[in-house]
C-alpha cells in the first residue's frame, strides 16, 4: 500500500493522513460506526456506487478506453473512489467521484444549510456521501455534463447533550455544450424531466430554474456556464425513502440524458476556429468552478482530497483577451442561449 | 465612439457603464475633481503611464510585435487603458493595465486595510489608481512576470462631518518560472534588491519574505505559484514623497530584472513534455489568482472591466490529473522552490 501523506489546507485544523488502497473497499463508512444496512448512510453508498459503476461502464463502452480508478480512506474513517479516464478516444477528460466525508463544519454554515436560528461557535460534526461527476468530450459539437447527487447529516455538536440532528439531500445534473442544438437540449432536458415527473410534477419546473440561477458567473454580465439541467439543495420535507428513491431515478438519467448527445457529436467535423471557441468556454467553465461552486469552494476551504476535487476542471482551457463572436454567428448564438437561460421544453 | 453597455455584478448597487474611447486621455482623473498637478493622486497616475509606455516598450522591441490598447472611462470618473500584446512572436500573452478607479468599499474592507478599530457600516468612499501586468512567454524555459503598484486613498464615508482619511501604497513584483535557473533567479532577486537598498535596507528582506507568504495556493498543500520577488501592502508609515519614489524604482526595476531573462530563454529547445508541464503550472497560475490573489477577487465583486482584470490570466492552461513529477527531475526541482522558497541571494 502507498501511504501519502499530505498537508491539509492551514485553515483547517489537523493534518489529514490520506491512505491510498489497492482497491476499492467494500464501505467506505466508518467501521463499527454503527451504521447498519437499513440506515440512510449506507443506502446512499449503495445507491451511489451502484451509479458509478454503470455510468462508468456506459461510458467507456463508447469511448473504447478503460477508466483508472484510485481509492483512499482516512484514519478517522471516511474516504473515496475516484475514477477518471483521460486521454480517451472521445473524452478529452472524465471523472466520476463517489466520497462518504466525515468532518466538522463551522456553525454559520451549519446555519445557512439549514436555515436554524442561533449563534452556537461549536463545530458541527458533520456526514456527506455524495458522487460528483464532469466529462468534457474532444470534440467541441460534443457537450460537457456535469452531475451530483449528495446525503448530508449533521450530529449534535461535540459536548452538547442533544441538540436536533438534521439531514438533507442535493443535487442535480447540467449540460454545458460550447454550441447549442435545441434538439439535444430537449432531449436532455425532456429526459431530466421524465424522472423529476415520476416523483412531482412540480420538481422539474422549480429545479430546472433553481439551476438557471446557480449555474452564473456574476462576473461575467451573469453569463450561465451552459444550458443549465436540474439543481436543487437542502431538501429534506419529504420521507428519506422518497428523496432516495428520487436520488437514485436522476443519477439513472445521466446515462439515457446525455450519452446519446455524445454519440451523436463524437465524430463531427469542426474548424480550429470551433476548437478555440470550445476552449474559451472551457475557461468559463474554471471561472464558474474555482470562484463560485458550492462543492468546490467547500473542497478548497475544507482541504479534501485536491485531485478529486479538482478532477471537474477541464484537461486545457484558453483565455483570449476580449474574444466577441461576430453577430448573427453560432458563437452568438450560444452565448445568447448562456445569458438568457430558454425554454427548451413546449 | 463605440458605447459599450454592461451590467455589473450584481453584488454592487447599480449599473455601470463603460465607455470605450478612441485613444487614451491625458488624465483618468475625475475632471473639476480638485486634484491638481502637484497632488500624489495626479502624481502617481503621471508615475504610472510613464511606467506602462516604458514596459510596452521594451517589451514590444523584444518580441517584434505591438500591444493593441483600448481606453475606457466611467461617466463617475476613472477610467483605465488596457494593453495586450496577444499571440507574439516571443509572448503568448503579455498585459500592462493602467487604471484610476472611484468607488465604495464596504468598511470590513476598509478596516482590514486600516487596521481601524470600528463598527460604522456606511460604505467608504475609496479612489485607487494602479499599473498592473502578467506577461506569459511562449517558451517554456521563459518565466513569467506580475508586477502591480498602487496607491489607495479613502475619504470620509457620505454624510460624515469629518472623517479620518486614510491612504496607502503597496505592489510588488514576482517571478513565476515553469523550470528553474539559479542564476536567472538571482538575477531577478537581485536587481529588486537592488531597488529596494536605495531606500531602505529592510526592505528586501522583509518583502521578500512578504511575497513568499502572499503568493500561496493553499489547497495544493502551501505551493507556492512561482520563486517570488517582493511583495508589500498597507505602507503608510513614510512621507507620501518617499513611498512614491519607492514605487518609481520599483516600477522601473520591472525591465531589468526581467526582460533580458526572456531574451536569454526566448529560443530555448523544449519537448512536448516540458510543454505540457509548463501549461500545467499556467494552471496554478489560474488557481490562484481566481481563488486567491487580492486585486483579481477585488475586482470579480466589484464589478471592474472583466476583460481587463482577468488579463492576467494565460492564454492556456493544462489539468492533467495526479501529474506527478518523476523523484530528481527538473520539474520536481521547480515543485520543491515552490513549496520551499528558498534563498536566491548569497
């Protein structure tokens, strides 16, 4: 076994102690945690490992090469698999994570995630398991998908006799093309869709505007990073069996929503002009992830594993001063489709 | 004259707008402001514009091609003059911005500069006038250079009767090399130095060290972007007259230290290898100025010209997962000065 030890972000309080494994373990939750096979813990593992495996496997069937796969834990319990296949014959670079995080979260955060009033300064011990994906094809006709389905619970602080102990779920999968297909839009918006429909009817419309909304770079005119999906956070007024159930439906769209876009583009024609276009929304992409998402910037702060954390950012990425698509041109067009998030249902 | 409309952050209170001008005016300063010749403001604006036409200069004798620039002012007063030099025959990417900004600084901001006790919570009115620049060279044996000096004043927040008003100068100057040159790296040490020791002997030692501590991407366990140089802020501790002579000769050190390290490098052989090292290091270089560096996350809340603020980025940049250099090679050279910063100068 490689042992690597590393530094954990300053801010945080203990060097962490990452160990690399041979292979995956069969749980990543805590051993004698007391997290028994019925308990919410170890389903969301379940569920979640289940996804990997088979979008990975949808995934490599089309491109031909074989994800590599590192897997580590922590002493004091806790760890991931991450796999990524870079340098493919279609993916330019494609991660699939799945993480279980055992941690402390300072209270303002506890707070904002759940909306309690207080002023409690104890660390909130905190559990996440979660997968996260992003795969950015070669070709520039081809989009990037993005995905993450996550399980948050919080125990009583340290100390304190019994304070509530909260949960909630999150997620959501989005498509950012570098050109737009209304066609493809729908068919991966409609695919998103049919599995929010199964559960409410009222989730796809909230979702779908809930990721308009979150998927902006301010500093950019509010320009989106793409054509948005499904995101929601911090859902817990429904049973857990049905936010699983509902969980477990939308990372099995990811397969039928989005490999089918790829098939399609893999092997399109395009000019240097496409790639460099390709490339600076790519940067985009950087820009939207190192400033201002959620589960990035928790990364960065929180000094999880960097690799892991960083495996959503693209394989090369371009920033050209000033670059403005000529009117009335397919660059136009999308970057209208990123500032004013359509319709792409009837 | 072309008008070009652009909605600012929405973090800040109302919509600015930019105005392209033909070429750059004689002053950014707010006209009927009260600022006349003999003030530091107009003072260090002269500094400043002297100091870009010097750099562009030199530079542009270096490479064979010209900066394209582009002048814009804000109908509040302030304004900038942009000037890249983009797809060079020696620079990839080479920026010197030049700009005179009036705005509101919310007073966290203004006491973390101060170091002014206090709980107002009106907003500060600050004026800022800056030259900064990164300039990114094709040849991976050449480095890249940032350098930045500014002067900051604040006035008594609206409303006030009599406010203190505070002002401030900071900068430095800072190497950020793909591969290692001792005698390169003591040659630009030595040449800031040198700049510095005309005004005080502490100086080097202590900004120096500043830089070490300032340029640090925390989340890649404390590397540091580049071999550093100085780095200085909040200083205010002198006669104005000293701290802008101080600038100057920084400003002026900027040439000698780093243009004839590019000339030396400039056609270098390289392989594909070092190459792709080198744009995996531009990474870093995004990561940290987007998540990091003080003036680009200024200028992301405060809705600053975008195209202008994120100049220093490279044209490319590489994520390659897990790249880990091979034990004893130059690359894992370069890491271990980046993690270690060492001592350049006997």
């Amino acid at each position: 076994k490689k042992v690597t030890v590393r530094a954990a972000a300053p801010s945080t309080r203990t060097i962490e102690e990452e160990v690399a494994l041979d292979e995956a373990p069969l749980t990543l939750l805590r051993e004698g945690g007391g997290d028994d096979a019925g308990s919410m813990r170890a389903k969301f593992e379940k569920m979640i490992r289940a996804a990997q495996n088979e979008i990975c496997s949808a995934v490599e069937e089309l491109d031909g090469q074989k994800f590599q796969e590192d897997a580590w834990t922590r002493p004091g319990g806790g760890g991931g698999i991450s796999r990524v296949l870079q340098g493919g014959n279609v993916f330019e670079k494609a991660g699939v994570n799945v993480s279980v995080v055992y941690g402390q979260m300072p209270p303002e955060a506890y707070r904002a995630a759940t909306g309690e009033q207080g002023s409690g300064k104890e660390m909130i011990p905190f559990f996440a398991a979660g997968i996260s994906s992003v795969m950015h094809p070669h070709n520039p006709m081809a989009p990037t998908v993005h995905f993450n389905y996550r399980y948050f619970e919080t125990d009583a602080p340290e100390g304190a006799e019994a304070a509530p102990r909260a949960w909630w779920f999150g997620g959501g999968t989005d498509l950012t093309p570098s050109y737009v297909f209304p066609e493809d839009a729908a068919h991966f918006h409609g695919t998103l869709k049919d599995a929010c429909d199964k559960h409410d009817e009222a989730f796809y419309p909230r979702f779908k505007e809930w990721a308009d909304d979150y998927f902006i770079i301010k500093h950019r005119m509010n320009e989106r990073r793409g054509i948005g999906g499904v995101f929601f956070d911090d859902m817990n007024d429904r049973p857990q069996e049905e936010l699983l159930a509902f969980a477990t439906d939308m990372a099995a769209a990811v397969v039928p929503a989005y490999v089918p876009l790829v098939a399609k583009h893999k092997d399109d024609e395009f000019t240097e002009q496409q790639r460099e276009w390709q490339q600076m929304r790519r940067g985009r992409y950087v820009e939207f992830n190192l400033v201002y998402d959620r589960g990035t910037t928790f990364g960065l702060r929180t000094g999880g594993r960097i690799e892991s954390i960083l495996m959503s950012l693209p394989l090369t990425a371009r920033w050209q001063y000033d670059m403005q698509p000529e009117e009335g041109s397919r660059e136009a067009d999308a970057l209208d489709a990123f500032r004013n998030p359509r319709t792409w249902l009837a």
